[in-house]
C-alpha cells in the first residue's frame, strides 16, 4: 500500500468559512487538504478495499440510502423518493465526521472483509494512522473519508433501521449526516425516539436547532439539503439562491467583467442539476438560465 509513494503521506490542515451556494447556511469546517503521498494512499486505499467489498455484496445493502460521495449522485437524488409524501422528519448530526470512531470503523470493515478478522488492531493503526485527525476523527477532505463516512453509517445506522422503515411506510435517504424521513402518514413521537436511539447508540448527537418535524400540507414548502419541495412533489431552488445568480450572471454577461468562467458554471450547475427532467421549469428559472447561456458565452470568450 506504502510501496512508490512520494514522500510521507500527510494532510495540511486548515479552516474553512463555508457558505452554502443554495441555502446560504454558514459553517466552518476544520478540512484536511492531503499531499500526493496521501492522496496515493487514500485512493489506493478505495480502490482495493471499496472493489472487494462490492463483491461481496453488502456495498450494495449498506448503501441504499446514501446519495452523497457515490459516483454519479447528485443533491437531487436525495429528494426524489420524497416527492409524494406529506410528513417529514428531518435529522442532522452535530459534528458528524468528529464522531466516528477508529475502532468502530475498523469492526465495520472486518465485517465485510471476514479475511482481516486477525488483523483487527492494525487496521485500526493504519486507519488512525491515515484517515482521521486525532480528537477531530475522520478527516475532511480525505479521498476516502466519504466512503467511509457512508459505510460506517450505513452498517450503524441505516441497516438497524430497516424494520422501523417497513413497518411505518417510511422513505429515508441521507445525504451523509443529513437525514430525511417522510411518510404519507404521520410519523408517531415513539417511532422518531426509536430512530433517534439507533443514530445515538452508534455514538452520533444531533445539531438540534436543524431538526425538525413537520406536515408539509401545513407548512407547504420543506428545505432539504438546500432544496425546495412543496407539498404536491414540485421541487425547486430557494429564491435566495435565484436572486445570488441573477445578479452575478447579469454582471458576468458584461464585457468588462472579471467574474471567471467557473463561478458562472457553479451556480448554474444547481439552477441545472435540480429541477427533475419530468417537471416543467417556471418562468424564472427559465429567463435565468437564458441568461446564464449569455453570461458564460462572455466568460469564455474572456478566457481565450
């Protein structure tokens, strides 16, 4: 695994002031930016293990629920299976990353690769020794640690929750530790303590002030990861969001401009990649993409 790597494999760690592009929530997040050496290792890393364990099939189990970090996934994915539901549990967890813990991982991975069981503690070595920050756990920015978050979860949390989905007509996705419940019936006090139960029992707490839940036939409209969704299954991009794009696309469409080809292209990518294809776009989002086509036309033609 170590063999031809350049150099030691590090991570420069640094803060991070993180707006999101569509909800405009602020945070900051504490990344790890990793050098070629671990960058090599990490990826090395994914494509043995993550290979072996999709033959053995419960990549496939643990997996169901989660739409990040997965080749072709996208934000959209995680509100689809909601679109008909009427009531919506929304769940976040504080520090999410910061709560997965070595050992644990580590017992997760030897149960999908029964061959490492007498190799348990040195996975958990190399495992800290490479993938997580000390009392930060697992490294943001790392090339696996998605992938790991995901299995962790899906192993924990999502594969305990089965009975409870069934049994309720309940539709769960996750958007790594964001996690959406709905139902077109009322999801009762004891079957959310239950769910809350298995997430706290994998060693996760919850960002309270970003849990909620509600009936969207009264409250009409529900955010989830930044996307809109109204009660009938029309989703949409918050207006903060069209109002931000409108703005800058107006002044990237002008000769003079210096806004860069790439901050056109990534605030149209929402404006694109999160309106299903089945559903008509308003007049709106249709005059902005009219005028996002003008204003990349002028970046690009700044760029040559």
């Amino acid at each position: 695994m170590f063999l031809g790597l350049q150099g030691e494999p590090k991570f420069h760690h640094f803060i991070k002031h993180d707006v999101n592009s569509i909800s405009g929530r602020r945070k900051f997040r504490r990344l790890g930016s990793p050098n070629k050496a671990m960058k090599a290792l990490q990826q090395r890393f994914c494509k043995w293990f993550l290979r072996s364990v999709e033959y053995a099939g419960k990549q496939r189990v643990w997996l169901t629920h989660a739409t990040a970090c997965r080749f072709g996934n996208r934000t959209l994915y995680n509100v689809l299976p909601h679109r008909k539901n009427r009531f919506f549990y929304l769940l976040d967890f504080h520090d999410a990353f910061g709560s997965v813990d070595p050992k644990r991982l580590a017992a997760v991975l030897v149960e999908m690769e029964p061959d490492l069981a007498n190799k348990t503690e040195e996975l958990r070595a190399f495992l800290e020794n490479n993938f997580f920050a000390g009392k930060d756990g697992l490294v943001q920015g790392g090339n696996a640690s998605g992938d790991l978050f995901n299995l962790y979860v899906g192993c924990l949390i999502d594969a305990h929750l089965k009975d409870i989905l069934a049994e309720n007509a309940i539709t769960y996705t996750r958007y790594l530790d964001d996690l959406t419940f709905s139902s077109a019936r009322h999801i009762t006090r004891e079957t959310r303590r239950k769910i809350r139960s298995i997430a706290t029992q994998a060693g996760f707490s919850f960002s309270w002030r970003k849990c909620e839940y509600l009936d969207l036939q009264k409250r009409q409209t529900v955010m989830i990861t930044g996307i809109g969704l109204e009660y009938g299954g029309r989703i949409f991009v918050p207006r903060r969001f069209l109002r931000k794009a409108k703005a800058i696309f107006h002044a990237a469409a002008k000769p003079e401009s210096e806004i860069p080809l790439c901050m056109v292209e990534g605030l149209a990518s929402p404006l694109r990649n999160s309106i299903p294809g089945d559903q008509k776009r308003n007049r709106i989002e249709s005059k902005l993409l009219t005028q996002y086509l003008k204003a990349k036309e002028a970046a690009d033609w700044r760029q040559r």
